[in-house]
C-alpha cells in the first residue's frame, strides 16, 4: 500500500468522520466520492466498508430504542440488504468505471432534493409498492455506489416519518445492507487484506473523528456547516463526472 495513499485515505475518514459527529449525517456522501477520485468505486467500497458500519452505528445507539426501531422497519431493512447483495454481484461482475457516474448523480439528486423539496406523490399513493421500490432499488444503489440517502429522505419525507424514525431508517438500512455486501465480498474473494488493514486502521481514526464532531456539533451553526458540505459535494460530483468522462 502507497504510503501517500494511505496518508489521504486517513484524512478522509477523520473529516467524514468529523462532519458525521458535527451535524449527523455525512460520512459516506463525503467518504466514498472523495476515495472514488483516487481509485476504483469496487476498491472505494471495499475500503469503507467497516468505517462506514462503524459510524452507523453509532448514529444508531445514540438515538435509541434500537429494537423498537428494527421491529417497526424489519421488512423494508431485509428488502435493503437483498437489493444491495444484487447490486454488489453487478459490481464486482462489472466493475466499470460508470458507476462513479450513478455515484455522482445520487449526489446531485441529494443536493437538488436539499434546494428544491423535491416530492415523489405515488410514495404516498402507493406506500407498499414504495416499500418495495426503495428496499430494492435503494438496496441495489447502495450495492453499486455506498450511498442511498436521497432515496430514504424522499420516501420518509412523503410518508410524515419523524426526524428520529427518518434516522434510524437510513442507519439501519445501510447498516444491514452494508453486512450483506461483505458477506457477498468475502465469497467473491474481493475483501481483500488491505482491505482488512485500511479497516482495523479507520477504528481509531473514525473515533477520533466522531468525538471531535460531537464537540464541534456544540459550538457551530449547523445550517452554515451543512451549506458548506453541499458546496463541496457538489464540487466532488463534478470532479467525479469529469474524471469518468
């Protein structure tokens, strides 16, 4: 493993890590297009894999009531972690440098969801097919890239979730489908040992990172925090498109 490498790789997971603690969310929309710049968006997710689980959840445990939260979202949770083991096998058998591009989107999709309030009313019309729709396309796209937010935010913002049920939906979606995409890793022999470094590595530095976030979160005004995230995830989705085009 290069040395420089490694030295970005740390710097990335302590400032996703970072934002993560200051204003709850962020890891893998800053994470996974920022590593994706470097290398591969197979080799990025494997790389993030642990982290990225790691930060879930702890979001998870400080909100609560984490088994009330399993019991009322357990179908949709299992439809996620199917539809992400579908979208891991199509990019380990595809491995193609496009998928930075859907990477890329979903974070436009993100931001234009952010500015505009986008609304999706056949959510609400339809809520079961919904559920359907988002466990296994939601589940399919964070197979392929590691980031399926947009998705949860529009469908729990159609369906009145509280801000609390909106979280633990996300965490728990991505936590759980994030268990089903090593599993299908490991038997494709794609978690690699660095892999397995990177990840023993990212313990220490993801704690580092969310403590200090969580200091910061008390100091900050978290509106300007979050314009100032969306800024540079704009400009990495753009780096992302020119790069891959």
């Amino acid at each position: 493993m290069e040395t420089d490498f490694l030295i970005v790789f740390s710097l990335v997971v302590f400032i996703s890590s970072l934002i993560h603690g200051s204003i709850g969310f962020g890891f893998g929309l800053i994470s996974t297009p920022t590593i994706a710049m470097f290398t591969d968006i197979q080799t990025t997710i494997t790389y993030i894999l642990v982290p990225t689980m790691i930060v879930n959840l702890v979001s998870i445990l400080s909100e609560g009531r984490f088994f009330e939260a399993l019991k009322k979202f357990w179908f949709i949770i299992l439809l996620m972690v199917i539809g992400s083991c579908l979208g891991t096998v199509l990019l380990i058998y595809f491995k193609s440098e496009y998928f930075k591009l859907l990477l890329a989107l979903i974070i436009f999709m993100y931001l234009l969801q952010s500015i505009v309030k986008l609304r999706a009313s056949f959510i609400h019309n339809y809520p079961k097919s919904s559920t359907y729709g988002l466990g296994i396309i939601g589940g399919i796209i964070s197979g392929l890239t590691n980031v399926v937010a947009p998705l949860t935010i529009i469908y729990t913002l159609e369906l009145k979730y509280s801000k609390k049920d909106t979280i633990q939906l996300s965490n728990l979606c991505f936590l759980f489908s994030k268990v089903g995409q090593i599993i299908v890793f490991v038997y494709f022999g794609v978690f690699t040992s660095t892999a397995v470094e990177l990840s023993a590595i990212s313990f220490i530095i993801v704690g580092i990172g969310l403590y200090f976030g969580l200091i910061i979160k008390k100091k900050i005004d978290a509106r300007f925090y979050v314009k100032i995230l969306k800024v540079l995830l704009f400009i990495i989705a753009c780096i992302l498109v020119i790069d891959t085009i």
